[in-house]
C-alpha cells in the first residue's frame, strides 16, 4: 500500500508541474499585457511600461518565466511561499488567504447539504420506485438541474428576502398559507409513507393536521419575531432524535442501540439548563469542542454499558444522537439570538441580506450574534448552490440503488433472512456509495474552485470573483495562484478517491488479483 500511494503522489506531481506549465505558456501567449499602455496617450506611459515588464518580468520569454515563478512557488516547503505579485502590487498569496475561506463558507455548507439531501432522497426514491415520490423527485431534480443559477439566485433575492423582509414588519401569517404549506408538506410526507392508497391518505391527513396546527399556534403566540424551542421541547426532539437514527442505523428492534441513543438523549436534556449558561461565556469555541468530545465520551459509555458485542454500530448510532442533539442545541441559542438581532438598529427587522458576507454596520463581541450574521448572510447562496447541486446527486443515487438491488448478492441476502433495513444499509448501500465516491471528492476538491455566478450575484468576494479577475485583467501570477491551489485539491482528490475504493470495496486492493 505504502508503493501504491508513492507512485501516486508522483505520477500526480508530474501531472501537476506538467499541467502548470502548459497553462503558464499558452496564457502567456495568449495576449498581450501592455496593450493597454500602447494606446495610451498618457506622457508617463513609456515609465509605466517600463515599470510593468520589470514587475511582470515582461523581459524574459515565457518558458523561462515559469521557471522563476516555480521557484517561488517551491517555497513552499520550506514556509515561504512566493505566488508572485498582481498587477496592481498586491501579493497573491495574500489574495488568496483571504479568498479561501469566504469561497470555503459560500460552497462547503451547500456542498454538504446536497450531498446529505442528494443521496436521502436518491435511495429513497430507489426503494419507492415508480411511486408517487419518485415521479415527484425525477420531476424536480430534472428541473432544479436545468434551471440556470443566475435565475434561481434573482428569484430567491426576491422572494426569500425582499418578500420576507416585507413580511416580518407585519408577521402574520395569512390562512392562505397556512393551507398552501399543510397542503405542500401533506403531499410531500403522504408520497414517502404512502405504499398504498390507505397509508398515503393517512400520513397525507396526519401531515397536513399537524402542520396546520403548527402554523396557527406559530402566528399565534408570535413565534416568528421571538423564536425557541425550550427545555420541555428539547427533551422531546432528543427522544425523537434517539428513534429516528436508531431506526435509520439498526432498527428499534435492536435494543443496545435503542438503549444507547437514548441514554444520550437523557443526557443532552439534562445538559440543557448547563449549557445555556455556558453559551453566555465570551469564549465559546471552547466551550462547543468540550461539549462535543464530552458527548462522545457519553456515547462511548452508554456503548459500553448496553452492548457485549458489536459494539461499533452502537457507538456509531449512539455519536450521531448525541451530534445532531448538539445541533438542535445550538439551532435553540441562535433562534434565542434572533428578536435582540431583527430588531436591532443595525437591522431593522431585515434580516435576510441580498449581498455581502456580513452586515459591516455590526460591531460586536458576541459570538451569537456574529454567527447569525454570517449564517444569514449564507443563507441565499447556500440554498441556489444546493438546489442546483443536489439534483445530480438524486439521479446518480438512485440510478446506482436500483442497479446494486438487482445484483444476486442481494438476492442471495434476502433469501438468507435477513431484514429489509440490514440488506439495503450494510449491503446495497455500501456499494452504492463506491461510484458515488468519485462525485463525492470531485465535488469537495472543486469547494475552494470558488462559485464564479453566485459569487458575482451576491457580492462576495472569493476564488471564483479572483479568476474573474485574473481572466479580465491578463495577470498571469493571479491566475497562476488560483490554479496552483485548485489542481492540488483535485489531484489530492483522486488520490483520496482511489484509497476509499479500497476501504468501502475489499476486493479493490493493490495487488489483488497477484498469483
């Protein structure tokens, strides 16, 4: 294994420097960066031109030149790295140290999250073929993945924050929408419970009730300018939480895992009130990694204490309670933070910004109230981003689902016994995941690539509003700097992509096959 990923890492390097010098040498030819000074009729034009090529090193022919940017470039494995300097004197590295994590906040959360919902509503839509759901979902993915991101972005601007800013000066919601969201949410839940006609109606009614009468109680109690969810409620989520990823992970009839995610939703209930009082310390990042190494280790003991054997399934499901718990934990504190932040003058009851990765009128040292300014200020990127990306994901998920079910390993798993939970988790999917592997990283390596159309619709300012740049203004070392950086990620992206082969598929092994 040591060889194998040896020769990767060269063969990779190769292509690297390879593919690095093409591209230096056909941008380097393929305009002229003075072209702009020849035209000009400014009386300090020849010192401007002379100054330019001294700076760009205009002086010395293209092949050469790459050479000396290289140079800089291989500094940095001795922590000085030297990306050169734009046009207007700036250094890139300095550029792009600041580009990288404004591109890593817009795209890795909706990154995430298309990946998460893609390959939810892929396998379920896989396991409810041609059902009311999947006809729905193809519908939708179809159309999400053919809609152009500029658009979607201009109609979120309009309607999920100029129409919601309107909205929350008067926050009353109309009976109107109340009937069109129940309506919405009763054929959404109804089409996934519903295997037949008597289950489809059931969970469509139970669904469409429920939220109705969430709605009303909401706009009633006003919940939307002064949100939380409340001890009483978050003991409840907990517990809901705790069957929910037992069901999901090895089924409520698997009692160690029952056990175990329970006692970790007793835990977080009772940590609740302790909590709180820690989130009003000034210091929280402290206290959010303690709180997650001690859930974990409250994890780890419930796993202990419920299960003899297998216990790695256990304390999998019983981490990812105790994680999700600590989400709805800290969703609970923002929504706590929100009516100090709506009506707040810097606000004014327009939370929901259209442009900038943060409202430069607030000034404060309070962790929550600059996490939800951030948040907010993700929030439409984040959605256009994950509309357009989670489409693909739904296709390729469910397409993969349906061909690994009619293998006659499967097949042969059923006629074994074993439960429909246990053959579709531990066995399809697991092989489903092995070609979903390569979008997996693809997309991951392609985060700090940057988002060149959001970026530009929302005014933010990261990696793909530099290579705009770099194209527009011919400056070579700007481009350079953003490729050096992206075809890194994506060839340390194959090499990641070839090592999870092996992990997820025990038959791809280096030397396998070997008499």
């Amino acid at each position: 294994m040591f060889g194998f990923i040896a020769r990767r890492i060269g063969v990779l390097i190769v292509i690297l420097f390879g593919s690095s010098y093409l591209l230096y040498n056909l941008q380097a030819l393929s305009g002229d960066p003075l072209a702009d000074f020849r035209t000009s009729r400014d009386p300090e034009v020849e010192s401007q031109i002379k100054a330019t090529i001294e700076q760009l090193r205009l002086d010395v022919p293209a092949p050469l030149r790459y050479f000396i940017w290289l140079r800089g470039v291989l500094g940095i494995f001795v922590g000085q790295p030297d990306f050169g300097k734009v046009r207007t004197g700036e250094p890139v590295g300095e550029l792009l140290m600041d580009a990288i994590p404004v591109t890593i906040r817009l795209v890795f959360g909706a990154t995430i999250i298309a990946i998460l919902l893609g390959i939810t509503i892929g396998v379920v839509t896989a396991l409810r073929q041609y059902s009311r759901f999947d006809y729905s979902m193809t519908f939708v993915a179809f159309l999400m993945f053919s809609l152009p991101i500029f658009w979607v972005a201009v109609l979120l601007k309009e309607f999920m924050a100029i129409q919601f800013n309107n909205f929350l000066s008067e926050p009353n919601i109309p009976t109107t929408w109340i009937i069109g969201i129940s309506a919405f949410i009763a054929l959404f839940f109804g089409a996934i419970l519903g295997r037949s006609r008597r289950t489809f109606w059931i969970g469509f009614l139970a669904s469409g009730l429920f939220t109705a009468v969430l709605l009303t109680l909401i706009d009633a109690r006003g919940w939307i300018l002064e949100p939380g969810i409340g001890p009483v409620i978050f003991a409840l989520l907990a517990l809901l939480t705790a069957f929910g990823v037992t069901q999901i992970s090895m089924g409520v009839g698997h009692k160690p895992s029952l056990y175990a995610s329970l006692s970790v939703a007793v835990a977080g209930a009772i940590s609740y009130f302790p909590m709180q009082s820690l989130f009003k310390r000034e210091s929280q990042v402290p206290v959010l990694l303690g709180g997650l190494v001690v859930a974990l280790i409250v994890a780890g003991i419930a796993t202990v204490a419920f299960a003899r054997i297998d216990r790695g399934p256990v304390y999998r499901t019983a981490s990812i309670t105790a994680f999700i718990i600590g989400i709805i934990m800290i969703v609970d504190k923002l929504m706590q933070t929100w009516g100090p932040y709506v009506s707040s003058g810097e606000v004014q009851y327009r939370p929901v910004p259209t442009i900038g990765e943060r409202n430069p009128l607030i000034e404060t040292n309070d962790f929550w109230v600059a996490l939800l300014d951030t948040l907010l200020h993700m929030f439409l990127p984040t959605i256009a981003l994950t509309l357009i990306g989670f489409a693909g994901y739904v296709r390729y998920t469910r397409g993969t689902l349906l061909d690994v079910l009619n293998q006659d390993y499967i097949r042969t798993a059923r006629a074994k016994g074993l439960n429909e939970r246990t053959v579709i988790m531990r066995h399809a999917f697991r092989n489903t995941m092995i070609p979903i592997v390569t979008l997996l990283v693809v997309d991951f390596a392609s985060v700090v690539g940057g988002a060149l159309i959001t970026e530009n619709v929302f005014a933010w300012r990261g990696m793909g509003t530099l290579f705009r740049q770099a194209i527009g203004t011919f400056d070579l070392n700007l481009l350079m700097g953003i490729f050096f950086v992206t075809a890194t990620l994506a060839l340390v992206a194959n090499l990641v992509a070839d090592l999870l082969y092996s992990a997820l598929d025990p038959r791809v092994r280096v030397g396998s096959g070997k008499s």
